[in-house]
C-alpha cells in the first residue's frame, strides 16, 4: 500500500498544470477589435495607462520597445484606463493626447476597466492564473507566446529598463 501511495505522489509532484491561453478581444481606440488571437506565437506587453499620470512619460518608452521589437514578434498594447482617476474623459481626447505628446503608432484600446468586478476579461483571466492585478497605472503584463503570463512589473519598472528588454528578448528568441 506505501509503494502504490509513494508512486501516486510522485506521478502528482511531477505532473505540471499547464495554464490556458489567456484571450481577449478588446475595443480598438481606432474603431473595429483588437484580438490576442491574433498574436498567439509573439510575446504581447500589455500596459494599463493613463494620460495624467506620473508614470504617463512611459508612454515614449513603449513606443520605442514597439519600435526595436515589433519586426522581431512583440506587440505592445496600450490599455487605457480610468481606474484610478487619471485618464482623458473619452477615447478620441486619449488617442489626440498620445499622437501630439508620443508619437504613438503602437496598437492601443479603447479606455476600458482593469481591475475589481468591471475589469475586462483579460485582466479577471490574469488575475485567476496568476492573482496579479494592475494596482496603478502602466502596470505591465508580459504574455509569452504560447499565451500564458511570462512576468507581471509594477508601474516602477521602467519599459526601457534592462529587465523589461531581458524578459522581452527571452521571449524573441
């Protein structure tokens, strides 16, 4: 009876879960969809953001990680938020203030919410798999390609850091 229950444990200590691929289909702040179905195979940086925030400077650091990475497979979505009370009223004043102050041609979202019982799919599927939500804004959610959350960064790390380049490089290769 112990060798059946030992072998039973290890058989379970080795068998892994695999976490499902995370999905979502969001509003695009260009009109039509966004899809993460679109982008199974790439890493995706998904980044809650906001416009009168103190961490909105981030904003050219993402666009320059679009810029070096995206030939190479990463997508980086913008997700507008007014969670914490720090965005443009509507959509069009988010997507004037990120083309004037940014430059911005990385892929972005209509303003949607990102946390507590209004939070899109996404982020309740983010939340469930790994307990992380966004607790500020531009808190970054990197997905790997096989659809299941590679690394969670509070607002602090920077998008240019060498951390953020060596999840994202890790990822690419």
């Amino acid at each position: 009876m112990f060798r059946i229950v030992f072998l039973t444990v290890l058989l379970l200590v080795g068998h892994t879960v695999q976490a499902a691929p995370l999905s979502g289909v969001f509003p695009s702040i260009d009109g039509g969809t966004l899809s993460m179905e679109e982008w199974r195979g790439r890493p995706v940086l998904v980044v809650n953001t906001a416009s009168q925030c103190g961490f909105t400077g981030q904003y050219a650091g993402l666009q320059t990680l679009w810029e070096t990475y995206k030939d190479k497979g990463l997508v980086v979505l913008a997700v507008p938020s007014d969670d914490f009370n720090q965005e443009l009223a509507t959509a069009a004043e988010v997507k004037e203030f990120c083309a004037l102050n940014y430059d911005l041609t990385l892929p972005m979202t209509d303003i949607l919410h990102v946390k507590g019982a209004q939070a899109h799919p996404f982020y309740k599927a983010v939340k469930a798999e790994t307990g992380f939500e966004p607790g500020w804004n531009f808190n970054k959610i990197l997905v790997g390609p096989d659809g299941t959350v590679a690394a969670t960064f509070g607002s602090a790390v920077r998008p240019e850091s060498t951390r953020m380049r060596r999840e994202i490089e890790a990822l690419l290769n």
